[in-house]
C-alpha cells in the first residue's frame, strides 16, 4: 500500500491544571499529530511531542521537516511488511544525516508510530506484535508530580486515588529545603512502601546533586534522574561514584549512540527511554535491547501532555521490556474528565479482534480538529499526493 496524502495538526488541548517544572512552565498540550492516508483507505496515525531542551525540535520544526524532507520520500515507500517500514525510516534517517539536519528525532518517531499503526491495521495486528514477544504482564505505572504547593499536591492526590499508584516520580529545583519539604510531603501521603523517585531536570550542580540527595536519601528514594546538564556526562560519573543511589539519565539519553556511551562511561544505572525523543518504536526498542545485553534497566517516559497515541504505543511497547522499572504514562490526568472520555476511545478487546489492530484505538477525528487542534501552517495542514 501506498501513502496518499499526509496531514498535520498541531494539538493544544489547555491543561486542567499548570505543569511546572525547573525547564518550563506548561499549561496546554504541544503536540503534532499526524494521519498517513494510504489509497486503500487505511489512515496510520502518528504523535509527534517534541521538546526543544531534549531534541532541539519543537513544532513547527518538525512539520518543517516531514513537509520538505520526509513527505517527498515517504510517497514512493509501498509499505506491506515491517522491513518496508524499517527501509523507509532508515531512508528518512539517511536523508537527515547527508543534508547535516542534526535534530529530526521526533518527527521521525511520529512516521515511525503511523507506519506501524498502518501495519498492524493492514495485517490485521495489534501493533505490539511487531515490537517482540510479551515480556510481562503487567505494566509499572508511575507519575510525575511537578512543581506545585503541598495543598496542590495534596488535591493531586486524592484524585489518584483510582488507580492507586505505587510509583511517582517528584520534580525538584533550585531551592534545597523546598526539595526536602516536598519529598517529605510525598512520603507523608503515599506511605513508606511507595516507589519515590525525585528529578532535576538537569539544573542541579554537582554540590547541589551531592548536598541533596544525602538529604533526601531518608525518604528512602530510589533514583534521581538527570541531576546535570545533558552532555554533562562526566559529573554522573562523579556522582555514581560518590552517592549509592541509582541515576537515571533522560535528556543526556536521545539515540542508541548516546546510549552506548553512558553505559560504556559508567555514567548512569538507568536509561529512560521517551518514544518520542528516541526516534520512534523501532528505535526505541533498539535501546532496550541493547540495554538488556548490558544488564541495565529501562524507565519508558513520557514528555508532558501526550496524547492517547502515544500512550497506547507506549503500552504495546512496555509490554515487551523485561528490563523496565516504571512507565511514566499518565499525561491524560492532566486534561479535564480524563477518567470519564477521552477524545481517543480505547476499549479493550480481544487480541485478534479485528478492531484492535495498529494501536488498537479510534481517533475522535472531527472532535480533535474543531475543539483542541490547529493547522501547524496553511502550507502543512494537508500535503497533497506527490511522487505518484
């Protein structure tokens, strides 16, 4: 099958409540989806969420770049099988690299999700199946909780009560004793048998890294991600070196390249993996892979405000990790009745249920475009059929 026509919409649905965390201030989502239209009328549909301090990429970059670059490429690809999907991502990779284009790896995630999303409804497959066999059963959930008050936090909280999660990830900043009081205000809450996790978000120091974590190691935490700059590789090694307690790098971690290094520096216990900022699945699961062959474990993150695409992704994905310790895949809760609808419906089905083949979702298209999307630009809302 072959691609028809390519469309793009850049998702803002407005957040119930402010992300705040030592990078950024979010209060809406900042996404771009994207639909493969394939002329047998199977439509793949992608998310791309891109973050400048991680990737270099943000939305309108990467609909630049899949308008110029990518779409001219991806209207000659015939996809009917997983190698056809990996030929054409490894051409659109080739392309970046000979016209020196340094930051695509988002955009390159989301063809990556709509090409498999395509697959799958194509063969008639839950798109997992194409990620490996089922390494679990079951998935580690976790959220972040960022930079609010403790009556804030405390409001969070009693609306998590549903999923009762083990799992939370606390943001922290500049400011030691605003640290301390906020972890404690956590373990206070979840009791002392929670998983509890604190992340800089790269602004700490190495003295702030070092004088922080000696103090927050009485709330018994279990890591601390991205305490430094994200090429600061040699101070994570420092610090593994001085403090017992396992570091996760995120924003340093982007390729398998990155990967590579970290683990051959000794710079880091965990890798967190972000569908999005790694390049898709595919690539995705290259760095687990690897990762597994090193005895290191594996987070799957999630930037903030994804949308249920990447969510499902994220599961299919999740499923097949041995190595995984948390899945921060709780973006939803941020939009208003997000227990109650969503504008992806997901139900759960049989695996061979017809319906649940690609990622197993339907897109509540019309809702998407009229109430929370937008045109990324008049020139890329639609990309007619080209190179046919």
């Amino acid at each position: 099958m072959r691609i028809k026509r390519i469309t793009l919409k850049k998702y803002n649905r407005p957040f119930r409540f402010k992300f705040h965390n030592t990078q950024t201030l979010r209060t809406t989502a900042d996404s771009v989806i994207i639909q493969l239209l394939f002329e047998n009328g199977i439509s793949g549909y992608g998310e791309s969420a891109p973050r400048p301090y991680v990737t270099g990429e943000n939305c309108s970059t990467v609909s630049t770049l899949i308008r110029d670059h990518f779409s001219p490429l991806l209207f000659f690809h015939e996809i009917e099988s997983l190698k056809d999907v990996k030929d054409a991502l490894d051409e659109l990779e080739s392309e970046c690299l000979r016209k020196r284009i340094p930051d695509y790896n988002s955009a390159l995630g989301a063809i990556d999700i709509a090409l498999l999303d395509a697959l799958g409804k194509l063969k008639k497959s839950p798109l997992g199946n194409f990620l490996g066999c089922p390494a679990r059963k079951e998935i580690p959930y976790s959220i972040s909780i960022p930079l609010l008050s403790s009556d804030e936090i405390n409001e969070l909280y009693l609306q998590l009560q549903k999923p009762r999660l083990k799992h939370v990830k606390v943001l922290v900043g500049d400011i030691e004793s605003d640290n301390i009081n906020r972890v404690s205000f956590v373990r206070s809450l979840l009791g002392e048998k929670a998983d509890i996790r604190v992340e800089a978000n790269g602004t700490w120091s190495f003295q702030q890294a070092v004088s922080n974590l000696k103090k927050l190691r009485r709330f018994n935490i279990t890591a601390v991600e991205q305490p430094f700059a994200k090429k600061d590789i040699e101070n994570l090694q420092r610090l593994r070196r001085v403090i017992d307690i396992p570091i996760i790098a995120d924003e340093s971690m982007c390729s398998l390249a990155d990967a590579r290094e970290l683990v051959a520096r000794e710079a880091c216990d965990i890798l967190n993996i972000k569908i999005s900022k790694c390049g898709g699945l595919i690539r995705s699961k290259q760095i687990a892979q690897f990762a597994e062959s090193q005895n290191v474990s594996c987070q799957l993150g999630a930037h903030v405000g994804e949308t249920e695409i990447l969510l499902q992704a994220g599961k299919a994905f999740a499923l097949t990790i041995a190595n995984l310790t948390h899945f921060e895949g709780y973006s939803f809760l941020l939009f208003e009745n997000s227990w109650d609808e969503s504008l992806l419906k997901i139900e759960s089905k049989p695996n061979n249920d017809v319906s649940n083949a690609g990622l197993g979702i339907t897109l509540a298209e019309q809702e998407l475009i009229d109430n929370y999307s937008s045109p990324v630009s008049d020139m890329v809302s639609n990309i007619g059929i080209r190179g046919i």
